[in-house]
C-alpha cells in the first residue's frame, strides 16, 4: 500500500472530509482527487515512442498507451473519481461493477459487471472513494482476474487498516493506493475518523 501525501492531496483530503462541505464541493474534490492522484498511480504505464513535427522540425515524442487503460468505478460511489482521471487520460475506456453491502453482514453483493474488450496488456484502475472492510475491493479484484485482468491498481480516498489487510490478503499482486490511512472502523464498519458515506455526499441523498 502507498499512502500519497502530496501536501495538495492532503489539503483537499481535509476540505473532502468537513462535514460542512456541500454535496457541489464534495463532487468536485472527489474528481480532483483523483486527477491528483492519478500522476502517481499511473506512473509505470507503457509508453512509445511517436513521431511529430514541432514548428520548427520534426522529433520522436513519447505518447502514453492511454487505450489500454481501463478506468472501473466501484457503484455508485466510484463513479465520482472517474471524470478526474478521465482528464489525465482521455483515452482510457471505462467498464462497471455493482457491488451491494448487505448492512447486517456488510458482505458485498455484485449485482453489475460491465467491460469494454480488454487484451493481456489491458491496464485497470479500480476505483472506490473508501477501503473500509475491503469486501467490495476484494470482490471487484476478483472478478476482474476471472474475466482475464491480468494488471491491477486499486485506488481510493481513505483506507481502514481492516480493508487494507483483507486487500493483501486475498489480492497480494494488487497495489493499493490511497490519500490515507484511517485509524479503524467502528461496529457498523465506517471508517474512522472517515469521511462518512461517500455515495451520499456525492449524490446528496444523506
């Protein structure tokens, strides 16, 4: 797991947790957010080389691979992260899992899995505003690698040590990313001291 500490994560990490941000300014720290911690997490991703003309001659440039990138937002909460990396990487194709937490269990459910056709060099970005029992993450990580995902990031906003660990445990080759590591969760599995629930802040159906 890497805990990316960029002092602007952190700032709008504080501004995404204030219980008095608007459902507005929620939505928009999610995405930048995200944008933000795109640069990192995307760090590794192939390259090639490309052949341009500037004004003045012609060079070999370097482009991204960015259609390779897949971009699969956890619903519903996911879906507030992709516009910020859809705006590192244009190009990226976007797929879908739905996964449900049942409040008694807090195991999750899949109810939807959509992708785009994907190859061996396909590269998935998972995307989940909160880690907290790591059920979900698990889930979405397993049905990628059933459907022939061969590279795996995770990334998300806040983490809980308990969803950290379940994350390692059942997907060791899958790195985790997050703007933080919360100190626990409490007995109906939100994190501590948390952001609340992240699908209802950014959908204002508190």
């Amino acid at each position: 797991m890497l805990v990316l500490d960029h002092p602007l994560i952190q700032h709008k990490l504080t501004l995404l947790r204030d219980r008095h941000t608007t459902s507005r300014d929620f939505k928009a720290l999610v995405g930048e957010l995200a944008m933000l911690m795109g640069y990192e997490v995307t760090r590794d991703l192939p390259t090639a080389p490309v052949e341009i003309e500037t004004p003045l001659e012609r060079m070999t440039g370097t482009e991204v691979q960015g259609k390779r990138v897949i971009l699969v937002p956890i619903l519903r909460a996911g879906l507030g992260m992709v516009d910020g990396l859809i705006q590192l990487i244009p190009s990226a194709r976007v797929g879908h899992i739905g996964l449900v937490r049942d409040e008694q269990t807090h195991a999750a459910h899949r109810y939807y899995f959509k992708l785009p056709s994907l190859t061996d060099a396909s590269d998935f970005l998972v995307l989940d505003p909160m880690l907290a029992t790591g059920g979900s993450a698990v889930k979405a990580c397993t049905a990628l690698k059933e459907a022939g995902a061969a590279r795996i990031r995770f990334l998300a906003l806040v983490a809980a040590p308990e969803g950290v660990r379940c994350m390692h445990d059942a997907h060791p080759d899958v790195p985790v990313f997050v703007a933080a590591l919360d100190r626990e969760l409490d007995q109906y599995a939100y994190i501590l001291p948390g952001l609340g629930d992240a699908g209802d802040r950014l959908f204002g159906t508190l």
